[in-house]
C-alpha cells in the first residue's frame, strides 16, 4: 500500500512499482473534473483500488465501482472492517494470479493457445475479436477447415465476462433434425421410469457460450426452432411444451460459404442475418506465408518436449517446402506434419526425409494477387516455365535470365527438370 500522498506523487509512485492494493479518497479522484481513478484502473490492471469516502457519500461511491474499483470503505470505519475488506480484495487478487498461471501453463501445453500470427489480416480479425468479445453480440467466424475457427470461439469466451461461466461447442453437420434438436435443446427420457430430464447444451451453457460448428448444416426443419431461441433466448425440449430460457451466448462458424447455402436454399436468410451480427474471416494458411515459420517452431518445440525428443531445427530445403505448399489443411494439417517429422527425425534437425511425398510433389495454388510473398511467385512462376520446356536453356530463354543464374536458383530451391537433356550439375555461361 502507498503512504498518504498527494495526487501527482500517487500516480508516479504506482507507475514505478507493482501494488496490490491502494486506498483512495473517493472525493480526490472523482471530483472537479479529475478522473485519476479511470487512468489508473486502465493502465494498471494487476492493482486493486479501494475508494474511502463519508458515509453521506453514496453517489461517489457508486461511481467508483463503475469505474472499476474493487470496494469500498465508508467513514468512519473500523479496524475490523478494513481488515475484512482488505482480505476480500486480496484473495480476488490472488485468484487472478492463479487464473494467470493456467493460462500461461495452458499456453505450454497447446503451441497455438494465444492464437500466434505475425499476418496483417490475422491480427485484424483477432482485433475484431477481442473488441467483440465483452458484448453479447453473436459472433460468425468464418474460414477454412483448420484455420482455428473453434480455438478464436474458445479464446472469445475465455475474453469475455461469461470467462468462468460454462463453454459448450457442437457439430450441426450430419445430424438427423431429431438428434440435434435433442442434443441442443434437451429432452425428457420417457423410456425409464420415472422420466429423466436430461438438459442440451443451451441449457448447460446457461451464462456462458455456446459454439454452434457447421451451423449452415443444420436440417432445415430445426432452423425456425433456432431462430426462436436466438431472439428470444426461449426453447423447448425436444418432445416437450415447457417453455423454458437461457442466457446462452451464441458462437457459430462455417468451413463453406453461408451466402452460397442460402443462395441453394439449405439455409434460411433470416437465420443468417441473426447470427451474421458480426462476422469474422479467418485467412487460410497460404495467404499468412510469414507464419509458417513462427508456428513450425512452436509446434517443434511442442512436440519435441511431448515426446521427449531432442528435434531443435528444421532444414532449409525442408522450410522452403513448407513455404510452398498450398496447405489445403491449413494450420491444423501443418501442426500433423510436424507432429508426425519430429517422431520420425532422429537427429536435431528435420529434413525432406520426414514429409510425406504428397507434401513434397503438391503443385503449389497461389496466383497473381494472392497474399504471399513476391519470391513464392517468381519461384512458382519460374518452376513452371522449367516444367513447360524441360530445358535449362529454354526455360532461361524464356524468362529473359542467364542460365548461370538458372543454375543458381535451381540448386537453392532444389529444383528438378520434369524432362529434357542438360542438368543444372555443370555451371553454364550467360546468355544475353
């Protein structure tokens, strides 16, 4: 705790050290204007503000709490209440702390647990989804298989204050009407005796979050139902008429275009526009190329300390092979890839020899306009016009180059000729 001090000598004093809890005078910070309790709650977040304030003083003290300060001790107080209401705001501390260390444990144990990305639109979306993320608003993310649709809608819970209320996700693909109305909803087993109630994942999630994956998948004749409850926050069971409600927020995401479902009729437009409230696109890995690298450590260092193995490096002609492939996959096959070189490699370093052969003959998708670095397009560009001629020299002919530098990019990108007759072993002259 500070000494009793003024304003200005508070301020620079909680600005040098890390304080658990500071008592405040109510009048001093809300007062004539000043608002040193918002500056201070916002930039020191670990620091707990208790406010001191006369008991004729109800209206400051409110205000503080809004702005965030832990308690309150009202004038004259005893020695007996400070000391409980210091006990109470410390042990909120001390739970904070412990809510730290799990996540920073968590964060060990799972390599993308603090969504990693070094890739403009990446961080916009996450931007998007830590602004959204204390409202209540429903969230669509949409995306690729294995962009991390489902570990944004966890970290938007794990954001938000329903924190430490339940987290529930579910599949709407294949599923029967009946079935997923059952798992959602609920339903009353009337085959035993007596009934047993058996609550679905709305009402599990009651004050917490609820991830609805696939959501354009869900069977046309459960849709009305759905609508309902995202109004509404009312349901029934299934096979029941108790009307019952639930405080649920709603996440949904989607691996296919939902306006192309609605467009075939598979997906009503009133659905959408409920749950499109805002919508966030994930980038497929191809187009986040100063990624891979970041996560291909992580996920080594990963899976190196799960399975107790000393893999510390991976090759460069076995990064460039990384950077090249169209990852269809996307983060989710990327972090197999390496799971599945780091049990193979028994040395420090993993090579070409660890990739599966599909990785190493994929043809590479990107294109003109695509967001990838420039030299992944000119090495596509010129292994294709290689590919096209079969030649070293007709492809330098081609492309305007001399052969020698033809050799050169063609021992550092280990390429191959797919036919033709001079190799890249023996350096040539430059042709003009």
């Amino acid at each position: 705790m500070l000494a009793r001090q003024s304003l200005g000598q508070a301020t620079e004093d909680i600005a040098r050290h890390v304080y658990d809890l500071v008592f405040v005078e109510a009048s001093s910070v809300l007062t004539n204007g000043d608002r040193h309790l918002d500056t201070w709650v916002g930039d020191y977040p670990w620091t707990k503000f208790v406010v001191l304030a006369q008991g004729e003083s109800a209206g400051l003290v409110l205000d503080a709490v809004k702005r965030g300060a832990s308690d309150y001790l009202l004038k004259p107080f005893t020695t007996e209440q400070a000391r409980l209401v210091i006990q109470k705001v410390l042990e909120r501390r001390r739970l904070e702390v412990k809510v730290d260390a799990l996540q920073a444990a968590l964060g060990e144990m799972d390599p993308e647990a603090d969504l990693p990305t070094e890739n403009p639109q990446m961080r916009a979306a996450l931007e998007l989804a830590r602004q959204v993320s204390a409202s209540n608003a429903t969230v669509f993310i949409c995306g690729e298989i294995g962009t991390g649709k489902g570990r944004l809608a966890r970290a938007i819970h794990r954001w938000s204050p329903r924190a430490t209320a339940p987290f529930g996700e579910i599949s709407c693909e294949a599923r029967s009407a009946n079935e997923l109305d059952a798992e959602l909803f609920g339903m009353t087993r009337r085959d035993v005796f007596p009934p047993v109630d058996v609550p679905g994942r709305v009402e599990f999630c009651k004050g917490g979050t609820l991830t609805l994956h696939d959501v354009v998948q869900t069977p046309p004749s459960l849709q009305p139902k759905l609508m309902r409850f995202l109004t509404e926050r009312e349901f029934e069971r299934f096979d029941d008429f108790k009307t019952r409600e639930s405080d649920t927020r709603v996440i949904a995401t989607s691996s296919t275009d939902p306006d192309e479902a609605v467009k075939q009729r598979r997906f009503r437009p009133e659905l959408l526009l409920m749950l499109d409230v805002v919508r966030i696109e994930l980038p497929p890995l191809r187009s986040r190329q100063e990624d891979i690298r970041m996560l291909v450590r992580r996920y080594l260092a990963h899976y190196s300390r799960e399975n107790h193995r000393n893999v510390t490096d991976v090759s460069s002609e076995a990064m460039n092979a990384l950077r090249k492939y169209p990852w269809p996959g996307n983060t989710r096959e990327l972090r197999n890839l390496i799971e599945r070189a780091v049990m193979l490699c028994h040395g420090g370093e993993i090579g070409l020899e660890h990739f599966p052969p599909n990785l190493l003959n994929a043809p590479a998708k990107f294109g003109i306009g695509d967001l990838v670095p420039l030299d992944t397009i000119e090495d596509l560009h010129i292994q294709r016009v290689l590919d096209s001629t079969g030649s070293i020299k007709g492809a330098a002919a081609v492309l305007g180059i001399g052969v020698s530098t033809m050799v050169r990019w063609m021992k550092r990108s280990k390429a191959a000729l797919a036919r033709g007759d001079d190799s890249p072993s023996a350096e040539a002259s430059p042709t003009t």
